[in-house]
C-alpha cells in the first residue's frame, strides 16, 4: 500500500490534498466506495461510523468532486494498452447429439493458432 500511496502522490494529487484533514486511507476508501459501487453517501457515512471514523456525507462528497477527477487521470497514464486486432473463431459442434456454438477471442499476436494459420 505504501508503494501505491507514494506512486499516487505526485505535485497534482498534493495541490487536491493540502487542505484536507483526514488520513489518505480513510478518503481514498470513502471515494473508491463511492464511484466503485451503488452506494449513497449517507450510506457510506455509516459504514465508516461502524468502523470508527467520524465523517458527514458532505465531506465525502466534496472528497469525491476533488479526487475523482485526479485519479482517473493518474491511472489514465498507469494503463497499459490493449491489442488493436483481435481474432474471433467461431464453429458448431455437435455434444452428446446437440450443436453447441463454441467460440473463442485471441489477440492476433497472442501466438495461439487460428485455424487460418494452421
């Protein structure tokens, strides 16, 4: 975690973060909770009471308008592409008297043989 921590914080990410009071794990999890799953804000409130941190769903709100933005762009630069060309193989056969559609998807240079190549 601490890795990641150190990865995150960079000039962009200190200028969001300078004049919020709370520890970097408690708002990365209280924002990752909200974009992540359907939860509301209140219920996110609750769920850090259980755990013992005090926050209000407006403070979570606000952390979520900050940061959001921030992180999508530090992992936008963090992804790694994606093959452009992609095979798709597709073909019926029959199992125990029944056709069955079978199929498959490879990158083209993932080196599994299509039935092209063979």
């Amino acid at each position: 975690m601490n890795d990641f921590r150190k990865s995150l914080v960079n000039s962009t990410l200190r200028k969001v973060l300078k004049r919020l009071h709370y520890p970097l794990e408690v708002m990365l999890t209280c924002v990752r909770w909200y974009v992540a799953y359907p939860l509301s804000l209140r219920h996110i409130e609750e769920m850090m009471q259980e755990r013992g941190v005090f926050v209000d769903h407006a403070t979570v709100h606000r952390w979520a308008i900050k940061m959001v933005p921030v992180l999508a762009a530090v992992f936008r630069r963090r992804k790694h592409p994606v093959g452009k060309s992609w095979r798709m193989d597709e073909t019926y056969i029959k199992v125990a008297g029944q056709w069955k559609y079978l199929y498959r998807a490879a990158l083209a240079h993932s080196g599994i043989p299509t039935p092209s190549q063979k």
